[in-house]
C-alpha cells in the first residue's frame, strides 16, 4: 500500500483548488482511502508536477 502524500498542512488554495501542503485536489484527497495503487501512482506523478508547477520556493527541493 502507498503511503498519503498529506503532511498534515490541510488547506485548500481558493486559486489553484489544490491543498497547499499535498498538492492534491479534494478529489484526490476524497477517494485517497478507496483506490488501488495505480490510482495512486497517477496521483502521486500528478502531485510532483504540481508541486514544480506551484510551489513558491522555485529551485528548491519541495519537502
């Protein structure tokens, strides 16, 4: 079983609809629990591209 992304910084963005500590929609966080581990690999692979995307520290390794 895949670990959750979530490092207990729960708060969604209202501009990206993306939690600022996991960068998962509330979709993903919602169906986390019920969905088998390719699932969550697309989720995962998903998050590292959001994280790039949008994390405010650009060139720093996203914890």
């Amino acid at each position: 079983m895949i670990a959750s992304p979530c490092i207990n910084v729960c708060k969604m963005d209202a501009q990206t609809s993306l939690c600022t500590g996991c960068f998962r929609t509330l979709d993903e966080i919602t169906v986390w629990s019920r969905i088998d581990d390719a699932r969550r690999l697309d989720i995962l692979a998903a998050v590292a591209r959001r994280r790039q995307e949008h994390d405010p520290r650009k060139g720093k390794a996203a914890l």
